[in-house]
C-alpha cells in the first residue's frame, strides 16, 4: 500500500492530488451533452501534447548540428508530459464538478501552454542565431 496523508484527504493516496480517482463513480449522471463537451476538450489538450512531442522529438532528431536542439527538443517534451498530466486532471475536476452539480474550477493550462509556447519560440529564434554564427 502507498503512503497516506492526513488531512482531509480522507486517507488517499498522495498522488491522488496529482492524478484524481474515476470521477465517475460520484454524483449523478449529467446531460450528456456537458460530458462530451468535457472529453472533446479533454482530447483537444492531447492532441495539443502530441504535437509538442512530436516537436520535440523532430528537434532532436532532425536538427541534430542546430546547437542546443536537444535542450529545445526535451523541453518540449517536457511540456508535453506536463499539458497530457493536466489535461487529464482537468478532465476528471470537471467531470466530478459537473456530476455533483458544482462550478468548474479554473484552469492554469491556457496559461501554462501560452508561456510554453513563448518561451519555446524565443528559444527557437535565440538558437537559430547562434547558429548562423
């Protein structure tokens, strides 16, 4: 068995912070149409991860005499890690949400992904010019 956490966790796991339990074994069922719409949103955020994966994967391995291609490809595999981890948290607090009939929580990832996405591009642009050097 995992550790436990106090507090009012209620005895779960500590990485049920981290990734929530099947939230749809609480609260009733919702209109159909919301759960859909939650799951598009949810695939939407996945496809968005593959695609920095993708990226980051065709930096290191097409780019391979770009200096520091392989620090641009692992970050964008990181932040694809990071945006599928989310995503599936944010699936799941509003399903629940949804399911006990409460407001959905505000999201972080637009935010985590616009910052990404800038960095990420400055960073492109910062190695393209040392490498024509």
């Amino acid at each position: 068995m995992g550790r436990e956490v106090s507090g009012d966790t209620g005895g779960e796991p500590w990485w049920r912070a981290i990734v929530p339990a099947d939230p749809r074994r609480v609260g009733s069922e919702p209109d159909y149409r919301f759960t859909l719409a939650n799951e598009r949103t949810f695939l939407a955020w996945i496809r968005t991860a593959l695609a920095l994966a993708a990226g980051g994967l065709g930096a290191i391995a097409l780019l391979p005499d770009l200096t520091g291609s392989h620090v641009l490809g692992v970050a964008l595999l990181g932040l694809s890690c990071v945006t599928s981890a989310v995503a599936y948290r944010r699936w799941a607090r509003n399903e629940a949400a949804m399911r006990l009939q409460r407001p959905l929580a505000p999201s972080r990832l637009p935010a985590i992904m616009t910052a990404g996405a800038a960095l990420f591009a400055l960073l492109g642009a910062v190695l393209l010019l040392l490498d024509a050097r």
